[in-house]
C-alpha cells in the first residue's frame, strides 16, 4: 500500500466531525488492505508506531523537524522557525516547504505505507553518538519524496500530534464493517449505517471488543480478524503476562441508587485511594501492570517479594489496589505519595522503603491456569481467599461486608471516608468479571461532584513571580476519540518545593512536549493527566466541548492514566445533568 494512501485516509477524516463517515473511512480503507499491511494502518489511524505494550516513544524533537525541513528546502533553520510560527504546526510547514520542493525536483519514487511505517520505528530505535544526524537524514530523505499532504502527517505521526485520529470505539467498529460478511452502506443525509443483519453485526463487534480488552492489543485482534473471521478471535484467551483491560465501573449518586444498580444483597468495598495494580504470576516470574498496561515490576520490588511469599496459587492474574502507608504511624497515605514511585528508575529501594505499598486485592481473573471471568464475583472472592496469606501491611483483601439494608452500607460509605478513602464499590454478587467495560456489574459510589480526569493540551507562561513557569493550563476531555477542550485552570498547583506539585515541577514536564508557540501561549502534546475538581459544569461557547468549569481546582497528576483514560464528553454531560436534577441537556455549540 502506498503512503498517499493512508495520507488520503487522514485528510477525509479531516474533512469531516462525524463520527460514523469517519468509520465507514476506515473501513474502506481496512477492506483494501493486505492482511501482513493490517497491523501498522491500525496504529497508524490512531497516530501511533507502536502498540500498546510496547515500551519505546517516538521521542523526535521538534528541532529534529526544523533542521530536516531546513535541509530539504535550503532554507535556514531561523527561517524554518518563522513559518512554524506563522503557521502554528510544523506538520503544515511540511506541507509548503514540500510543495515549492516538489517543483523543482525532477526526480521523485512514491512512498512505501510498510517502508515509511518501518522508518518510523528505526528513528524511534535510534540513541547515542550520531543519532540525531541519522533522524535527520532518514527523515529528510522521506520527505524528498513526499508530497505536500504526506509530508505534513509523517511530521504530525513523527511528533504524536496527527489532529485527525479516531478513537477506539471506532476503530473497533470499522473493523467490525470491513469484515462483516454482506454489504453495509453509509448515508452521509441521515448520517446512518445500513445494516442488513443488525443481531450478526451486534454480535461481530463485541467478539472484537472483548478480543481487544483481554489482549489490549488492537493491532493484533485486527490481523487476526482479517485472517480468519470472527472464529479467528476465539483464539485469545487470558495469559499470565499479557495485561488485560481492567473492568470499570459506572458512578452511582447514593447508596439508594448503588443498590438499584446492582440489585440486593450486595457486596461493597472500600475504593481506595491508591494505585489500581495488576498482578500476574507465573511460579516466581511476577509482573505488576497499570491501569494503562503499562508494566511498572521494577518500581515496586517489595510488592513482587509479597506475590512471592504471600500467594499460593502457582499462577494468577490479580486485580489489586496498591495503598501507600506512613512506616511511622501505619495510616494510609493519599495516591500522590506513591504515584511518585511510578516512573521511578533510580533510588527504586529507598522509595519502597520510606513509601511502602499495602495491596489490597479485589477480584482475581485467573487462578492455577482456570479463567475466572464467567465466575460469579461471590466466588472469585472465595477463590481469592485461598489463595493469599493475608498479612496487614503486606497483602489483605478490600474490606467489604454484604449487606441488603441501605442503613449498614450507609454507615460503611461514611467509615471509608473517614479513613480517607475515596468512597465505596458497589458490586453484584452474581456479576461476571468483563475486561474494559463500564458495566452494570458495579457501581462507584463517591462524594458529589465527582473529580475529572483531564489532559494539558496548551498553556500560558506567567508574569511576576510566576514569570518563568506556565501557569495557566488549557484543559481537553475525549470526545468519541476526539480531544475537545473545556476549560483553564491555575489554581491548586505550588511554587515552593515540598508543598504538592507545583509550577515549575508541570513546566519542566511539558516544556519538551511543546508542539508550537505564540507569545506566552504554548500548544502541547496530549500526554499530562491532572485530576481536576470544580464547584460546578456549566455550558459555554468557549471552548469546544460546549462546557466550561467554574471554579476549577487542580487536585493532582494522575501519572497512571493515559490520554484514553480520560473523562469523557458523555460522562461530564452526565454530572451536568445530575449536579442540580436536570434530566436532559443539550451541548452549546462550539466557538465559531
């Protein structure tokens, strides 16, 4: 498949903000494609060069871009800079300097889809002595032969700023259309599917979902769909030391509302505020993942001793919550204190030993190589029982208690705030464990005005004493895949060391993610995750999303989400709706 191809591909999804011409887009494109092509177009949709579990960034520096584009075009990199700045995006400087480039080369080949997705990951493999020239010469000799669409998105790929993804669900849903044994038509009027057999379709795209969420790898679900169908996909199965999509829960306003969810009796469990950890053990072998999949073994040695010592099964795959407690007094500490453990690569021993981890383990998928996901919750736990040697400040179970009266959950949602706790789980006790979904299995239940889980997409350098430091950050939620903004915020963060996380701490983190600059105002990659509290959601033709937060507060940064963990437009209508009764509400309409 050729490169202009896929470029083609991201300039409809430009063209256009619905979601379903967005899918039937992909789906054509996924129905043209050789199966041995299938993995790298997924990534590739998603702006991506690497899967899930895979460990390497892209790592290229928007110097790198300057410097390829200034050799290509024989201009200077001072004058390179000029167009970033009048442009804003180098991806669109790409485009122009490529344009005039093109006029004036007589010889040129058509770019390769593997061989440009290949180079992608050789720039990214590239370290040490001499590797930024080998970025730039790999770089400029791609972009010699590309046009001015294809230069613009290999920058934006390079950079992880594409500005024409899709999101997931969709993805998962043009998989399911391009295979889906008959024809479905879009109509662009109604913005509607066709769909001949709606049951066989329902049917296709949650065998792909529930594929996706045990091996958390879409790349492979869709090669393995493109081979052999849907019956393909019965061959994933749960295995110790592949990550699985952890299950998720809906939040409920009160327990009254928790025991609606969920039926009586029910089971409810403190939601602590801790590290969301999963476990796999295979013998001795132990690896720890995050919520993100993403594997954190090293950063915590003394939680792989405990697995060791303390869990009798041979193999499992565990879902626990890491809790942080004070060696001093035996209290629990809030998830700040430890989330600073997470990209720990030095001093890892004194960090576990001045802030240990007590897991608390909740649910359990598979135990001596049986799977446990069609077992009912009431017999996991059991199962879990037997299993682990509980030992207080090592390994325990979440406290629970089944209860059918509202007074007794009550009074245990209160205790676990008390013991600052974030709230209670709500869980039926027949519920099956189902990978990634936020299901009717469970409920959250918090204190009112949930927090939000948001990402830095831009920000503002301050002036006087803040002068120096960003202080201002321009905050986005997800959108069907899409990153739409919904507010500021500057109030909550430090400037002195030592008081929380402060002005010059999230500076230093987003200065190498800065995507372009205007004045004081930066544009950044979607990568930091700061939690987020307001008094209230308001609608507003401010930003994007048709809302804003009043009075918003940081609360912290949530290093163990990624951009997909983060709230979603759905879920922030919700709160609207519910913050002051309202039943039903439109969005505003976004700033012209």
């Amino acid at each position: 498949m050729l490169y202009s191809e896929i470029s083609e591909f991201y300039d409809r999804l430009s063209s256009t903000s619905k979601r379903l011409e967005k899918t039937m887009h992909l789906a054509e494109l996924l129905k043209k494609t050789r199966p041995e092509d299938i993995p790298h177009i997924v990534l590739l949709a998603q702006g991506k060069v690497f899967g899930e579990h895979e460990d390497t960034k892209m790592g290229i520096a928007s110097k790198i871009v300057v410097k390829a584009l200034s050799r290509i075009s024989g201009q200077s990199t001072a004058e390179v800079e000029l167009k970033w700045k009048k442009l804003g995006d180098l991806g669109d400087v790409a485009a122009e300097v490529t344009n005039k480039n093109r006029q004036s080369t007589l010889f040129s080949r058509q770019l390769d889809a593997d061989q440009v997705f290949r180079t992608f990951r050789d720039m990214a493999s590239l370290d040490g002595k001499g590797s930024t020239d080998r970025k730039i010469s790999l770089l400029s000799d791609m972009l010699i032969h590309a046009s001015p669409s294809e230069s613009k998105y290999i920058i934006r790929t390079l950079l992880e700023n594409l500005r024409a993804g899709i999101g997931i669900s969709s993805i998962i849903d043009a998989l399911a259309v391009a295979a889906y044994d008959g024809e479905i038509s879009y109509d662009a009027e109604s913005n509607s599917f066709a769909i001949p057999d709606k049951e066989k379709y329902k049917l296709l795209t949650e065998s792909i979902q529930s594929a996706y969420d045990m091996s958390g790898d879409l790349a492979s679900v869709a090669l393995l769909l493109k081979q052999g169908g849907r019956e393909a996909l019965k061959s994933i199965r749960l295995k110790v030391g592949v990550p699985v999509k952890v299950m998720l829960f809906q939040k409920a306003g009160s327990i009254k509302d928790a025991f609606e969810a969920v039926g009586k009796p029910a089971a409810f469990e403190y939601k602590y505020d801790g590290f969301r950890m999963q476990v796999h053990k295979d013998g001795d072998n132990i690896k720890i993942y995050t919520r993100r999949l993403e594997e954190v073994t090293m950063q915590f040695p003394e939680v792989v001793d405990i697995i060791k010592t303390h869990v009798r099964a041979h193999d499992c795959i565990l879902d626990a919550e890491g809790v942080g407690y004070d060696v001093s007094t035996g209290r629990y500490t809030a998830f700040q204190n430890i989330s600073q453990r997470i990209r720990r690569k030095y001093e890892i021993s004194s960090f576990s030993e001045s802030l240990p981890i007590e897991l608390n383990v909740f649910d359990a998928m598979l135990i001596d190589g049986e799977p446990l996901l069609d077992v009912p919750f009431q017999e996991r736990r059991e199962r879990i029982k037997k299993i682990i040697l509980l030992e207080k400040k090592k390994i325990v179970l979440s406290s629970q208690i089944v209860t059918d009266e509202e007074e007794a959950a009550q009074k245990f949602y209160e205790e676990a705030l008390a013991e600052g706790q974030e709230g209670v789980m709500a869980k039926s006790l027949d519920s099956i464990y189902k990978p990634g979904s936020r299901v009717g299995f469970g409920v959250k239940v918090k204190p009112v005005m949930d927090p939000l889980d948001l990402v830095i997409v831009g920000a503002e350098y301050g002036e006087g004493k803040r002068s120096g430091w960003m202080s201002s950050f321009i905050l986005a939620c997800m959108d069907d895949g899409e990153l739409v903004e919904i507010g500021k915020v500057s109030t909550g963060l430090k400037e002195n060391e030592g008081t929380g996380s402060t002005f010059d701490e999230l500076s230093r983190l987003l200065s190498p993610l800065i995507i372009s600059s205007e004045g004081k105002n930066v544009i950044v990659k979607p990568e930091i995750i700061m939690e987020v509290a307001c008094e209230e959601i308001q609608k507003s033709t401010s930003y994007s999303s048709g809302f804003a937060l009043r009075f918003p507060r940081f609360l912290r940064l949530r290093q163990d989400k990624s951009v997909d963990d983060i709230s979603a437009l759905q879920d922030i209508i919700r709160q609207y709706s519910q913050q002051r009764g309202r039943d039903s509400v439109k969005q505003a309409p976004p700033p012209s």
